[in-house]
C-alpha cells in the first residue's frame, strides 16, 4: 500500500516540528512514531505536531499521537499541537486526547516561526510497511494507548483491539503469516 499523506520533520532550537500534509492515518502514523521516539531518545522535550494541513485523522494516528506525548509527559515534555483546526480539534477531544497535549498554546516558543520551519522540513518515510506484522503490532499497540488515555475509548476499540490481539497471537504461532493491517 502506498502513502500518499507525507509527514515533514525538522529539529529546531527548543523543539522539533512533526508536519501531516493529507489524511494522518495508520499508513503514515509509523513515520510519526520513528521520528517522534527518535527525538525523544535524544533528548528532545517539545514535539510540535503540525496539523494545518491534515485533513483528518484516523484512531491509529490519533493513539501514536497520545503515545509519544505520553512518553514526552514521563521525561518531562510535552507535545504541542499547531493549527489543528475544527475537525481535527473535535477528534482529539472525542477521544479526551486534549488533557495529554497542548493544543495550540499560547506564547509557544515556535509561534512566530511557523513559516520558516515549514521551509526547512523534510518528507519523512516509515521503515514499516503495512500489511506486516510489525505493522499490525503497532495498530494494536496505538489502540491499546487510546484505550488506557481515556475510559470510555474500551467500548469503541475493545472489537478492534481483540481482534488485533488475535492477529498477532496468529502470526506468533504461524511465523510465515503476514498481518492484514
């Protein structure tokens, strides 16, 4: 399957930027994921994720996005969130995302920046493919997030999640058998 919805990625002075251009969805979410735990290792406190041209966002995307603000939370961080518009704002809160990122914060430090980051970005391609099963690991694991961020994520993604947990318990047991997500 080919991903058609880039991610840009940039390491600036006090943070490093994660830009959604298209649909953020489990096709591109492991590019977020890599370059987000990257960072992190490193040492980086502030992730800016960049929504402005994201049209949309899928509970795969949305479950890495808590995943790595949970793990920046653990290390003294914090994500931050640009231009998330409507749409995307209410998709986070419907899931009661908002409590773990900042959304569009005031006097952040990359506030009058935005333009210029966006000039030095770089497109970020994901060593995961989809329909592997690492691949199907990480849809599990970015659910199984969303589920512990918030209670009443059990009952939309307990089926999905059972279902994924089978597929990797499958796939353990039959080592030739590639994932379906």
């Amino acid at each position: 399957m080919v991903n058609d919805c880039p991610i840009k990625v940039g390491k600036f002075e006090g943070f490093s930027w994660i830009r959604c251009e298209g649909k953020g969805s489990f096709l591109n979410s492991p590019a977020v994921k890599e370059y987000g735990e990257a960072r992190i290792q490193a040492g980086e406190s502030v992730l800016v994720i960049d929504l402005g041209d994201c049209t949309g966002m899928d509970s795969t995307f949305m479950g890495t996005l808590a995943g790595l603000s949970s793990k920046l939370s653990r290390k003294g961080g914090r994500m931050e969130v640009a231009n998330p518009g409507e749409k995307n704002r209410n998709s986070l809160e419907d899931l009661g995302l908002d409590f773990l990122m900042e959304i569009e914060p005031k006097d952040a430090v990359w506030e009058d920046l935005e333009e210029k980051v966006r000039d030095f970005l770089k497109r970020k391609v994901a060593g995961m493919k989809a329909g592997t099963v690492l691949h199907t690991r990480h849809v599990l694991e970015a659910h199984e997030i969303l589920v512990k961020a918030n209670e009443g994520n059990k009952e939309k993604f307990s089926g999905l999640v059972k279902l994924l947990t089978e597929e990797v318990a499958e796939s353990a047991e039959n080592p030739g058998r590639a994932g379906t997500r």
